[in-house]
C-alpha cells in the first residue's frame, strides 16, 4: 500500500481524498495544511493523520510513514513544496501547473531526475471519461489525421475566501497559466505535437487562444471565468481528416423517476477523472516507470501558456522555435 501525503486540505481536496480512499494502492496517510480545520476536515473523513504545519518539517519527522506526496496547494507554492517533497525521495503527484514558469519547472524536473523521484502533474482533463474517450477514437485510427480541435470553457470565478489567490495573477500566474494551461495540454496530447505559432486575445476574465501546428493544424480555446456561481460548462470539438469526435460535461445526463417529478443528473466527470489520475500515479510507482503525464509535458504547456501571455501583451502572434519543447 502506498502511503500518501496530502499538503493543501483547501478546494479540490476533498475530491482528492476521496479517489484516494477509493484506491486499492493507496491509502491517505497524511492530510496537512496550515489550517487546523482544513486539516481536520480531510482526516476525518479518511482516517488519516491530521497535521498542521510545513511539509518539510513533517518529511524530517515521518519521512519513514511517507512514500510519496500530493500537493495541492495555490500555484505559487508548488515549486516550494514539490522540492521539499523530491529532496525528500517521496515520488509527488502535483497540482497543473508544475510551476508559474517554465524555468522554474525546469529545475524541478532536473531535481527530480538527479534524484530518482517520478513527477506527475495532475492535468487531470487526460483522464475525464468522455475526453479518454475521443483519445481512444483517434488512437484507433477512426478519426483520421487530426485537423481541427475546438474547447470552449465557461466556469464561475471563485468566491471562496480560501481561494482568493485565484484572483490575484501574481499568486495564480494568470487565465492562460492557472486555467488555460489544461486546454493547451489536451491540445499537445491530442495531436501528440508541438504548436509553432500561438496568438492570444484577452478581456478580464476571458482568453481566447489560437494554437498552429507544423501539420497545418490548429486548436482554438475560450476560456472565460465569471459566470454565476454553480456548475461551469465544458465542450470539445475534434475533427479528423476521417471522421470526428465530442464531448461535454453537459450532456451526459441521467433521469431518475422516484414518483412525481424525473429528477436529471448529470455524471460528475471531473471526480472519476481524479480517481483515474490517482490510479495512473501509484501504477506508475508500483511499476516503476515514468507516470503520464509527467514533466516534461507539463513544462511544455507552461512554455505555451507563456507564449500566450506575450501574445495577449503584444497583440502578435509568437513563433515558436522548434526545439524549444524538448526537454531531455
């Protein structure tokens, strides 16, 4: 059984705790934040071990009760926790982004080479049903050659005071770092390819990315966050030289007829996305290979995320250097 440690008991956590305990490999052996009730919350439901502090302290203290560590903490503190955790030897699984730069993912993944320590990042957008689902209609050979990808994405802006960080850019790196950042990574797993052209268009809380391929291929996004608050809204196009693709978060409903009114309910993607990740993350652990997606996908997503912004700032669209995605 592999023992993990959750840093972060804030949004998202729950859903995370919740895959954990589902897994056969894995137990949550740790539920740690700086909030005592945050904390608290998380262990109560699991079993696990409450603590309220620093991560570096408590790998000092328990390092031998830790095999690996997930962070999900806000994205300016994932570079800080994920090189405790790899100067620690604990394998980590970590929140999209890997980190607010590309350099600075960089370093972490030469860290976490240097040390023998997988990385993954959690770009759990690869593992929704319906989104595997396109994946597996393309790597069959259904689809053809693909041509043309468009997502569109509505969600509500965050006003959980414990997630005010996500309003503030220098905290969240931004739309295009802290949400666009997914989009762009289905794109490279899609194509299974590297954009050399990106242009941007930006108005608050709303980013528009146009993504050209050597191919001849292109992928647009709309990403807008500032709905009311609820349920947000997802799309994705794929269209093949040979057939096409959809799918949604919308239109996978059920009707349940109990007497008087059906009520509908809709399949919560995003929850049997996280238990996939986690599946993926302790199979790659137990089997001792590099888990996917792993590092140097996620730093080419930042790489993209950052031609975006220059893009937004400029008004142009920004070549890409060919070599600029390989990261050996």
């Amino acid at each position: 059984m592999i023992r993990l440690a959750l840093i972060g008991c804030g949004r998202n956590a729950s859903v995370l705790a919740d895959a954990i305990d589902a897994s056969e490999n894995c137990e949550l052996a740790f539920a740690i934040d700086i909030h005592k009730q945050a904390a608290l919350n998380i262990a109560t439901t699991t079993h696990a071990e409450p603590y309220v502090g620093d991560l570096a302290q408590l790998l000092q203290q328990r390092s031998q009760d830790i095999d690996a560590v997930v962070v999900n903490t806000p994205n300016d503190q994932h570079a800080q926790h994920a090189s405790a955790a790899i100067s620690a030897g604990k394998h980590l699984l970590i929140e999209k982004p890997l980190a607010l730069t590309s350099e600075t993912a960089g370093r972490l993944h030469d860290q976490a080479r240097s040390s023998n320590t997988l990385l993954m990042v959690a770009h759990t957008f690869r593992f929704m049903p319906a989104i595997r689902q396109v994946r597996r209609a393309l790597d069959a050979g259904e689809l053809g050659r693909p041509g043309m990808l468009r997502i569109h994405r509505w969600l509500p802006l965050s006003t959980d005071s414990s997630s005010g960080w996500e309003n503030d850019t220098k905290r969240s790196g931004g739309l295009a770092i802290h949400e666009s950042i997914h989009e762009i990574d289905q794109a490279l797993w899609l194509f299974d390819g590297h954009p050399n052209q990106v242009h941007a268009v930006a108005a608050p809380n709303h980013i528009q990315i146009h993504l050209g391929f050597p191919s001849g291929a292109m992928a647009i996004f709309n990403v807008m966050a500032g709905l009311p608050s609820g349920e947000g809204y997802y799309a994705l196009t794929l269209i093949g030289s040979l057939g096409s693709a959809y799918a949604d978060d919308h239109h996978n409903m059920q009707l349940v007829y109990r007497g008087g009114r059906p009520e509908a309910f809709a399949t919560y993607q995003h929850a049997l996305g996280v238990n996939a990740q986690i599946e993926e993350f302790s199979a790659a652990i137990t089997q001792q290979r590099q888990p996917n997606p792993g590092a140097p996908d996620a730093i080419a997503a930042i790489k993209i995320a950052e031609a975006t912004n220059r893009s937004v700032l400029t008004g142009e669209s920004v070549r890409m250097p060919a070599d600029d995605h390989a990261y050996e």
